[in-house]
C-alpha cells in the first residue's frame, strides 16, 4: 500500500480515545490501585505522576513521531525510517511483543466475561470468602470454561479490527470511552459513600514518603510503562492514523491525564469499599476476581439490588477497559501483515486471531492441567507475562528512545512534534535531552532492577 492511500483517524478526538483505549486497560483498574496502595499511596503517585510526565510522554512523543512520519506499521516503521539498517529489528520486536501479550492478556480478559455472567445470574450472593477463592481457582483452572470465555474475546477484538481503522477502532473508542469513564465515576462515588470509606480513601491518598525506595521508584516507573502501552508499537501503529494536524505534545499528555485519572480512580472503587468491609486489599488478579466479588456482596448485602448493579457494572467497566487494549494490540500485527506481506485486512486479522487463540490456549491451561511444565520455575502465562512486560516492553521503549533521540534526523523530529513549525514548542529542548539520555539510562535501570540484577 502507497502511503498516500492509507487511512486515517477521522478526528483529533477519535485519535486521542483511541490511544486511551489501549492505554487505559487492566493495568490502570487492578495493577495501579494496588501498588499505589502498598508504596505509600500519595508518595506513589507523585512518584507515579513524575514518572508519566519525565519518561512517559516524551517515549510516548517519539513513538507517535516515528509512527506518523513513517505512516507506516510497527514492523515497517523503522525500516522506512532508517533503510537498511537493523534498527527494523526494532519494530519486529513490537509486533512480537505485542501478538505474545495479547495472547495471554486475552486469556484474562475473558474472565472478565465470565465474571459479568456471574455477577448478573447472582453467582455472588451468600457466598463466604472461602466460597470466592475456590470460585475463582475452580474457573481459573477449569480447562474448558475460561477457553469458551477466551474465544469469545478474541472474537469481540477480531470484529471491531476486521471494520478497520476509522469505523472500527475510532468508532469504538469513541462509544466505549465515555462509558467507562462514567461507569469509574459512578462506582467511584458508591464506594466513597460506604459507611467507613475513609480508611481506604486515607490508605490510598495519605502520602508516606517513607514508604518511597529507589525500588519504589522502579516499580512506579515499570508501571507507567505498561499502562500507558508503550515499548510495543502500539502507539505507533495508532499514531500511523493520527492527521497532519493532530498535535503530539497534546495528545500524549491528554492520554496521560485520562489513563492517570482512570487509574486513581479505580483505587477509589477499589479501596474505600475493601476498607469499609474489613477486607485487606490483595494483590494481582485475585484483587478483582476474589477480593472485589466479596467485597460487593458484602458492602450491599442490606440491597441486593445495589450490589447486583455496582458488581455487574464493575466487571462491565473491565471488559470493556480490556477490549479496547485488546483491539489496539491485535491492530499492530494485523496491519504488520496487511501491509508487509499484503494480505487483505480480513486475512491478516484471521492469522492474528488464530495466532493468539492459539497462545491464550496455552497460556489459560498453563494456570491449570499444565501447571506443571515449567520455563525457569514459571508457568507459561507468568513465563509469558515476565518475558513481554519485564524485558520486552523496557527493551522496546529503551530502543524507540535512542532511535529518536540519537538516530533520526533532527529536522523530521522537528517537523512532527511542531507540525511542520506551525506550533510553538518551548519544551522542545528538555524533550529531546530526556529522550537521548534520561530516558535510556532511566529504563536501563528498571530494566537492571527488574532482572534482580541491582540486588
Ligand atoms: N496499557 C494497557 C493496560 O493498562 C495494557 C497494554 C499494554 C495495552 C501494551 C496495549 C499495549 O492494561
């Protein structure tokens, strides 16, 4: 496909709900809430905050730079840009990464589905804490239910990326969007209203600096990493669609905004309500497919109609959080194989689904009937999730930083970050110094941190 002939985002408005649909995903609703909570809450998020604005967007502006000059996929991207060179690997690397996570993200993202059935057929109701743990092991390992729940997901994300860019992805983005974030505002509310909220609102906001290591600071950073999906080429694939008159600076610290305000927001459904019923917030996926479920019955156990309502919203806002992540996932190596191999749309879309049914496969049985094959005393979902989130996004984000920062020509830097010098851009000289050395040095040592290598 000629680079003239390529689609485009119909709006500035469809390109900004876009990227915050795949950024705001299961990282922001049950990852955030936790880590903040344990890392001394408001200490966290400052640090948090510090670190979307200081790493987070200027990676975020340089993927969309690469993606908008190249107007081509991840996997192409830095081959139009830097011919010849094995900088290409770069974006091969993106595709790899992002088909692998979202052969296994799919896999969580199902029980999500299955969690809105059981929400709305009553499955929660009279049920003890004990009954919750084994509901969910039980699902969990079941080695047929969660796949049913995986096939149907991909399906969602294969429809909406079949309908292509503008009347697909935008179209949904633009629905989906405002209704999760009026379903987090909502839910928010309810929770803060509960008889004894304050102790979870003070657990997540009361800052406590002393809580604050350098390890803190790592994880902070890890995290906005994966929330704001960078390291992957989704964001370049999507900025590949963005017009000539979308501004990068913009956009990226409005999808900032949204994605850090969803987060907090998340941990003010999600502690309020756990404090308020007594229940010590958990870790990980058991936070929202045991703790929470518990902690709905039990907050409204007076109304069940309440609880009906509050618990089936919820795991709505989830799926639909993890759908739109899933769609921008799915779209990077779609469009990789649409326009590198030239597959029609419809063909390509049907490889990346069966490719990624075929991962999430493996990756639910893995929690289940092969637990016991084991990569480097890890199953093959956790073996997946270290791999793509440990290694491969920091790696990713490390290389797209030094690409831009050291690598392509200053003047098409230029060019797209102050549309061709119709924008006054003052940070333009903080943004490129933190691209050459804060950035690279910084994510070097998440990426350190991470392999224990600092220990
Ligand atoms: N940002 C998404 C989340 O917070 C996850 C994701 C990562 C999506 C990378 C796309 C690419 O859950």
């Amino acid at each position: 496909m000629s680079h003239h002939d390529r689609v485009n985002f119909a709006s500035k408005l469809g390109a900004v709900l876009a990227v915050a649909g795949s950024a705001v995903g299961l990282g922001n609703i049950w990852r955030f809430p936790y880590e903040a909570g344990n890392h001394g809450g408001a200490a966290f998020i400052l640090v948090y905050l510090g670190c979307v604005f200081i790493f987070g967007l200027p990676i975020m502006m340089a993927e969309f730079t690469i993606g908008r000059r190249s107007k081509a996929s991840t996997g192409e991207a830095f081959h139009v840009l830097a011919p010849h060179t094995p900088w290409r690997w770069v974006g091969y690397l993106g595709v790899l990464t992002s088909f692998l996570i979202l052969g296994y993200y799919s896999v969580v993202s199902g029980w999500t589905l299955e969690y809105i059935v059981q929400a709305m057929t009553g499955g929660f109701s009279n049920k003890t804490s004990a009954d919750f743990v084994n509901m969910f092991t039980d699902f969990s390992q079941n080695p047929f239910r969660p796949l049913c729940y995986l096939f149907v997901f991909i399906l969602l994300t294969h429809l909406v990326v079949v309908k292509g860019v503008e009347k697909g992805i935008e179209r949904f983005a633009k629905l989906l969007m405002p209704l999760l974030f009026i379903l987090v505002v909502l839910l928010a509310v309810c929770s803060v209203l509960l008889p004894g909220a304050e102790r979870g609102i003070e657990f997540l906001l009361k800052p406590d600096f002393s809580k604050v290591t350098p390890d803190v600071f790592l994880s902070a950073m890890g995290q906005a990493f994966f929330s704001l999906s960078l390291g992957m080429g989704c964001l370049s694939t999507y900025a590949s669609y963005f017009g000539k008159d979308t501004r990068l600076g913009r956009t990226a610290m409005s999808v900032g905004i949204i994605d850090t305000c969803v987060a907090v927001l998340s941990g003010l459904i999600i502690f309020p309500a756990a404090f308020s019923v007594g229940i010590q917030p958990d870790a990980g996926p058991s936070l929202i497919f045991i703790t929470l479920p518990n902690v709905f019955q039990q907050a409204f156990s007076g109304i069940p109609f309440l609880s009906f309502v509050c618990s089936t919203l919820f795991y709505v806002l989830l799926a639909l959080a993890a759908l739109t992540s899933t769609i921008s996932l799915h779209e990077v190596s779609t469009v990789f194989l649409h326009e590198k191999f030239h597959f029609t749309r419809k063909k390509a879309a049907y490889i990346v689904s069966c490719g990624s049914l075929l991962i999430g496969i493996v990756s639910s049985l893995a929690l289940g009937i092969w637990s016991s094959y084991t990569i480097a005393g890890m199953n093959i979902f956790d073996a997946l999730d270290y791999l793509t989130a440990k290694i491969m996004l920091p790696v990713g984000g490390m290389l797209t930083a030094i690409f831009v920062g050291w690598v392509l020509k200053k003047q098409i830097l230029r060019d797209e970050i102050t549309n061709y010098g119709s924008l006054k851009v003052s940070f333009y000289p903080v943004f490129v110094f933190i691209l050459k050395f804060i950035a690279p040095i910084g994510i070097a040592l998440i990426f350190i941190n991470e392999l224990g290598l600092l220990k």
